[in-house]
C-alpha cells in the first residue's frame, strides 16, 4: 500500500471516528429517535479503496452504521431511496418484493452547467464571484417550492467542491413517485440543458406573458442581473460574449444594428451593449404598443432568465432509486466538508470559508484530546470545532422532522 494511501486512510479514519455526526445524520433521515424504516430498509453506498464502488449496503443502528464507515473508511459515501426489504437482504427477496419506496425529493445545481455564461472560471474551478449564480438559484429554486409546493423541510448542502444539493423530507416529498418527481423537476426546468449556445428558454409563446411560477423567479432575477451578468461577470464584453446575446434576440433589424455598433466599439461594456439592445428597440419600433417591441421586450426578460436561472441537473431529481452524497462527507478534491447552507444567507457563503479534514482534525488536536483509541465514542467532538455551526443546523432541521411525526402521532391517538 502507497504511503498516500496509508495517509488517506488514517485521517479519512480519524475524521469519521471524532468528527462526523453520525446521530444528527440518523436523525435527520429517520425522523426519529429510534430505528424506522427510513432508516433500516435505507440503501447506502461507499466508495472505498481503489475507486471500489459498494452499493445496497443497509444497517440496522446507527452504531452499526459508523462500526462499518470506520471500518472500511470510504472517501465518500451516498444515501439512497427507503426500498420495501432491507437492501442488504435483497438478494434473498423476490425481484418484485425489492422496490424503492420512499426517498427525499432531491436537486443538484452544478456550477459547470453555468460554464456559457460564466466568464471567471470555468469547469471545476470555483470562486466566490460565480458563486453568486448559485446564491442567485438557490434564492429562486427555495421560493418556488416553498410558495408552489408548500413543502417546508429543506436541506441545502454544499456540494464541497462546485455545487450545492436540496434535500426535502417533507412527508408528502418522500412518498412521490417517479412520474411525479419527473413532473415537478420539468416545471421547474425553465433553461435547458446542454453546454451548446442558443435559446435555452422556452416557457411562452411569442409575447405572451410568463407563467406566475416564472414571473415572480424573474422579478427576483432582474435584480440581479445588472450586478452579476452585466458588470462583474461582463458576459457581453467580448466578441464571443455579444454575439451569444445577439443570437437571443428575434430581429434582425436590431441585431444588425447592434452587431455593426459593437464592432465599431470593441471597448464598450456588457452595461453599455444592455442599454444599447433597450435604445436600438426603441429605435426600430417607436411605437409603444407595436407587436414587435413586445417580442422584443420579452426577449429581453428570457435572456435575463438563461443567464441568471437555476441551472438543474433534472436526471438527479426524477428517479427515487438515484444516489447522492451524504451532508458532512469530504470532498477528496479539495478536502472541504460537505456542510448544510443557510438559504436566507446564501449570499455571505463563500465556498473558500467551509472547514477541510485536515483543518478540523488540527483544530480538534489543538484543544488537546488527543484520545483516538480503538473504538473510543467521540460522538461530540465536533461541538469542539469549526464544524459546529454546520451540524447545529442539521440538528435543527432533523429536529423540525421530529416534531412533525410526533405531532401526526398525537393527531392519530385523537382517532382512535
């Protein structure tokens, strides 16, 4: 075994066995203080040595969870749907008695999907500027499902590298099918996919007005706009950058016109070439109330859209049986935590501030318990360390799950 190896798995072992909140996790997805369903019938799958990847792992305690993850010391591990067996006795249960039942309605945005319109990094690089676009999403997406769906049980998590995850565990979330998770992801799917240029917006017909879903996401966006696509991220300052916004515009009247100006004026900037597209309308088509400048003028509110609206990976979202990385994991890239996110602060994190291993591990040795014998119970030791605040939220929000069963438990005794 390499000595890069023996390092990994030394301190991937002391993290799991002093820091990671094993029971703020089982609490969080089992609603409960004792072992459900949710939590006994519940697939989870490691990553381990050599990229090896084990699936339909299931425990019966979340003691028997944190004996095997110290044991076998994944570099990460993921959580999947609630399945009618036990999915560590699946092979023993008939194929059609072996389904996945219940599981957290999920999204993922990823900041490669914002590589079009971005201009400061670009596919795995991050920073705290193209961090806004996911701030601006996260803002959006927690609205919309909140206000459309009702759902209140919301878990935003740091991806620990270049993207953040939504997990529901509202009731009525957990118990929605594929067909209805599909419906939901593509109504809330207002850009396409696809790293290619060109309209991605398709959500009315010509001028018509947006959907009230869309309108209220664009009235939050158009505050945006002006400071993150037009003056920090300068999407139109280039010749590539312009042209992509030409290519949105439906008249080629404007479009000549305003291709000929900027051609002229290679220095003008992503404000100015905004101002210049809202004149060269009014220029065109001085009649207020002409057709054409209604198509214009939406035009206009679908751009603002394609560069500014949550970019989703829907394939995570559509399918109970699909895995995804569990909160409080480490990145094995960067070495940062995977922490829950605060959505009405979304603004202030900066992905650069979250604690990495090797951080947590010197901030624990620094206090001076030192203890990491064999099988010793560090179940707190995270109160110790940067690491904190992140499972104080968790807690939290596992503790507002709680408070709902037992609360439809009281309502059911009134029953009976």
């Amino acid at each position: 075994m390499a000595q890069e190896d023996v390092d990994v798995s030394s301190v991937m072992l002391a993290f799991y066995r002093r820091l990671y909140p094993f029971k703020s996790i089982f609490a969080w997805i089992n609603h409960q203080l004792t072992p459900t369903r949710l939590f006994t019938h519940r697939e989870f799958a490691f990553t381990v040595k050599n990229d090896i990847y084990l699936r339909y792992l299931s425990f019966s305690t979340v003691d028997e969870f944190k004996k095997q993850v110290c044991l076998l010391t994944p570099s990460r591990f993921e959580i999947g749907p609630v399945y009618t067996a036990r999915p560590k006795d699946r092979k023993t249960a008939r194929k059609d008695a072996f389904q996945p039942m219940k599981r957290e309605l999920v999204f993922d945005i990823d900041m490669t999907d914002y590589d079009p319109v971005r201009t400061c990094c670009s596919e795995a690089d991050i920073c705290k500027r193209c961090w806004t676009f996911i701030a601006a999403a996260v803002r959006v997406l927690d609205m919309a499902i909140r206000d459309q769906f009702g759902y209140r049980h919301l878990l935003w998590v740091y991806s620990g590298r270049r993207g953040i995850h939504l997990w529901i565990s509202d009731k009525e979330a957990m118990d929605l099918n594929d067909e209805q998770r599909k419906a939901i992801t593509n109504w809330l799917s207002v850009v396409q996919a696809g790293k290619e240029s060109g309209k991605k917006v398709h959500v009315r017909l010509g001028a018509k007005p947006l959907p009230p879903s869309v309108k209220s996401a664009l009235d939050e966006l158009v505050e945006v706009f002006p400071d993150l696509v037009l003056d920090d991220q300068d999407c139109f300052g280039s010749e590539k950058g312009y042209e992509s916004l030409l290519e949105l515009i439906p008249d080629a009247r404007v479009v000549e016109g305003l291709r000929t100006m900027w051609a002229s004026d290679p220095t003008r900037s992503s404000a100015d070439k905004w101002s210049d597209f809202k004149n060269q309308i009014k220029k065109c088509y001085p009649q207020k109330d002409s057709q054409k400048r209604a198509i214009l003028s939406a035009a206009m509110e679908d751009i603002i859209l394609q560069y500014t609206y949550p970019r989703l990976d829907a394939e995570v979202s559509k399918h109970r049986n699909h895995l995804l990385k569990a909160p409080f994991c480490v990145h094995p890239k960067t070495g940062r935590v995977c922490v829950p996110v605060d959505p009405s602060r979304i603004d202030e994190f900066d992905p650069a501030s979250v604690p990495t291993v090797g951080q947590l591990l010197e901030e624990l040795n620094a206090t001076g318990n030192n203890s990491n014998e064999q099988g010793a119970e560090h179940h707190s030791d995270w109160e110790r360390t940067s690491l904190k605040p992140y499972v104080d939220m968790l807690d939290k929000h596992a503790q507002g799950l709680m408070e709902e069963v037992r609360r439809e438990k009281r309502e059911m005794g009134q029953f009976h």
